[in-house]
C-alpha cells in the first residue's frame, strides 16, 4: 500500500528534470545539443519523449 500511494502521489517536473540533465551532459561531457537529444530520449537516458525536453 505504502508503495502505490508514492506511486499516485509523485511529484515529478520532468521539464525540470530534463533541462538538469542536458546542463550536465553539455557542461560535463561537452556533447552537442542533438547529441543531448539523442541521450535523453533514449533507452539509456531515461527514454523522456521529445515534447518534454526543453533544448
């Protein structure tokens, strides 16, 4: 029960989220914005879809 209430009541920016995660791949890694892309819609990257991002 415990696990299905975090489930439903998850607050999650995935805009926000994205963005973080592009600003490390860009500042850490020096990757290109469509290299960012790529990343982030991938099975690797967390799979987010492409109207999420904010690149």
């Amino acid at each position: 029960m415990a696990t299905q209430y975090a489930v439903d009541n998850i607050k999650t920016d995935w805009n926000d989220n994205s963005l973080k995660s592009a600003n490390t791949y860009q500042k850490d890694m020096n990757m290109s914005p469509e290299g960012i892309k790529d990343q982030l819609t991938s099975d690797y990257g967390g799979n987010l879809l492409l109207k999420k991002l904010m690149l």
